[in-house]
C-alpha cells in the first residue's frame, strides 16, 4: 500500500489530503466528501483526466505534492449543524459525569470484612438493566415507611451523602436503590455499609458474628441473592394489566416455569402426575463426575425419590423429571458446591473445578413444546454467526496474502 499526500483545489481552497494509489476513484471522492461536503454523486475530480469511480488511482501517475481539482457544490440538504451542547472535556469534568461516559469503567464494591458474598451478588444484580430503571421508580409502600427508624432527613437526603439506608429500616429495596444511585455517581469502590446494615436488620443470619470474634462471619452468595429476589418480588409489584399476568416484577423478568412429572418406579400403571412450578434459577449438582456444567445442570431434572405409595402400601421409588415450559430474560445457574456430611454432621464444600461456556444451550432441557419454538431461533442465529465468522476469516485470509505480496516483492528488488 502506497500513500501519497498531495493537494486538492476546490472553490479557491486548497486542501491537503493522503491518498492510497492501490485504492479508486470512488474511495478517494469519499475522502473529498468529508472535507468539502461535496457528495460523491455531485463531484467532477480533474487530474489529467476525468476520475470515475472505478479509475485507479495507480493509473494518474500521481506524485507528491501534486494538485488536483475538484468541481461541485454540496447539495441544498446538505447542512452543517452546531453542537446544541458544547463540548465538555474529560478533564472538566465531574466525578458523577465521568462516571455517566459510554464505556466507563462500572464502580466496585469494597469489602469491609467476609463480605465479598454480598458483593458478588449486588454486581450481579446492578448488571440486570431493567431492575436498574425500576429501583428508579420505587417508592417504599406506608407499611415500610413506618417501619423506618427515625431520622431528620429523608432516606434521598441521606442517599445524597453516601449514607443512603440509614434511613431506611428494614425497607431493603429502598437500600438498594439507594446504593445502586451511590455506584452510578464513582468510579471508585465503594463501602455497602448502609446496604449491609439493613440486610442485616432484615436478616439476622447475616449478622452471625465470626468465630474468632473479629466481624463479622462469611456467608454463602447463594442465600442473599434468595433472600434479596424474594424481597424484591414482595416489593416491586406490577401495574395495571401487567400484575394480572405476572406476580411481580421478579416474576416478569427472572422467574421460569418447570412443568413437572412424578412417575412411580414400582408401579407403572399408575398414571403420572403433571403440575406447574416456579423457578428462579438451574440448578448444577456437583459430583465426582461433573466437569463441565451441563453434566451438572442435566441430574437436577431428573430426581429419584422414596415416599409411601398408598396403592402399593408402602415406600416405593418415584422419578420425578422437570422440563422447562417458560424461560425468563435474566437466569443464573446455581453452582451447588455444599452437601451434608453424615460423618462430621456439618456442612462441607466442594472445591472443584467445573468449566462453562459464555453461551449455555438449554434447549435439551425444555419441553417439547418449547423447544419447537426455540431451536429455529437457535438455528438462525448460528447461522448467522457462522457467515460472519467466514467473512471475518476470509478479510484475515487476504490481508495475511497481502502482506506476504508485499513482503515477496520487497526481496525481489
């Protein structure tokens, strides 16, 4: 590739401009296009001779320093608008509105003692950006503002000082809200210690004290994210025709439903017994056998269980399998790493390696039914996927022959 510089003359204004000899006639009017406003189709371009779009350039003999002309004028349409807002530099501006930039680094969360549980769950929940608008709109319910202790200051006056919950009592949404507004105005890490003081109030088993008597004791991810859906499902009720349809926001937006089967094993004639369940997450069993998170995620819907069989009159073996009828928008996947050992009678944690991709294809565990309707999307989008990826291969293909054209005939001169 050969670039030159030379001159372009054009309503009695020269400009200075690089261009590409390998390229055409057509890439360089686009190149006068963004100096002179003169669309392509409105270009009459001198040099020697007239330049069509498909001229190349190599055939003009161009040569540094050289000008050439340009005739036309921008059509009426054509208007250059002034910024209706005036620029703001980075270095001039606020904490908050960095923050606010598209692509700004998101603020963390500090640990201030065996709270890296919380903290993982409440990133996680501040990445759902419907939740995010919602909190925007909540207003506690009389029952809640009562409860809240007392204070001379509202709880979006507190907010204001990074002591957002104070407030609050044991109104847990208001507290989330609250430091959600606080992370959107930082960079920084920032301290959850309103949002855990209320947590804590609500929930007591996260204010167990740790055994060495310094702070507070390590909690499972698990068990808060539970804790804080189930409040956010009592707390963000839906409007209108909505809440007929829906529970709750949480309903909307992060509960599926499992249609489930219990067949009995020792009996076979007896008919099976189907039933509708909510869920609000997969889960992935942890054995021996489970590398991968499929593995895990494909024993949970498949249960064996003992209870009594009345027509048999006593325990017999029942499977129970729970394909998925209704997928929500937002579903995390419960790594299930505990279990109850019957030796010590205390709980033990499973310190293994499960691998897992970005995309997960739950298909196989749907209902026939839905999986009619998923796997034609599927297909498609990797369909799609894969033209892009050969196109993206291909440009790779010829830029890497290009470069070894060029590397060619550099050694045959």
């Amino acid at each position: 590739m050969a670039e030159i510089p030379i001159k372009v003359k054009h309503q009695g204004k020269v400009y200075d401009l690089e261009i590409n000899t390998d390229s055409t006639g057509e890439e360089l009017k686009i190149q006068l296009y963004s100096l002179t406003n003169v669309e392509p189709e409105n270009q009459k371009v001198l040099a020697k001779k007239l330049v069509k779009d498909d001229t190349p350039l190599s055939s003009l003999g161009l040569k540094p320093g050289q000008t050439i002309t340009l005739m036309g004028t921008p059509s009426a349409e054509v208007v250059m608008e002034i910024p209706k807002e005036k620029m703001k530099f980075a270095e001039d501006m606020t904490e908050a509105e960095l923050a606010q930039r598209d692509g700004a680094i998101p603020a963390g969360l500090q640990n201030t003692g065996n709270t890296c549980y919380a903290n993982a769950t409440l990133q996680t929940l501040r990445s759902i950006p419907e939740l995010q608008q919602e909190l925007l709109n909540y207003t506690p319910s009389a029952t809640a503002s009562s409860s809240a202790a007392s204070s001379m200051f509202s709880a979006d006056q507190l907010a204001q000082y990074g002591i957002g919950g104070l407030g609050g009592g044991n109104d847990l949404t208001t507290a989330l809200r609250d430091l959600y507004t606080q992370m959107g105005g930082t960079q920084q890490g920032f301290p959850p210690i309103m949002f855990l003081t209320t947590l804590r109030q609500k929930f007591p088993q996260f204010a167990e004290r740790a055994k060495s008597g310094h702070g507070y004791a390590q909690q499972d991810a698990e068990e808060v994210w539970t804790q804080l859906v189930q409040t956010l499902h009592e707390s963000l009720k839906l409007p209108g025709e909505e809440a007929q349809k829906y529970k709750s926001w949480v309903g909307k937006y992060m509960a599926g439903s499992f249609e489930v089967t219990t067949t009995c094993d020792d009996a076979p004639e007896e008919e099976s017994v189907t039933q509708t369940e909510e869920f609000h997450d997969l889960k992935c069993n942890i054995t021996g056998d489970v590398n991968h998170l499929p593995e895990g995620m494909r024993i949970a819907p498949n249960e064996k269980l003992e209870k009594n069989n009345p027509t048999l009159g006593r325990e017999a073996t029942y499977t129970r399998s729970s394909r998925i009828s209704r997928l929500p928008k937002h579903l995390p996947i419960h790594l299930i790493r505990f279990f109850w050992r019957k030796d010590t009678q205390k709980k033990a944690k499973i310190m293994k390696k499960v691998t897992f991709q970005h995309e997960i294809d739950v298909t196989e565990f749907c209902t026939d039914e839905l999986r009619k309707k998923l796997v034609p999307v599927r297909d498609k989008i990797r369909e799609v996927r894969k033209e892009e990826e050969d196109v993206e291969r291909a440009k790779k293909r010829q830029k890497r022959v290009k470069a070894q054209e060029e590397i060619e005939a550099k050694e045959s001169k």
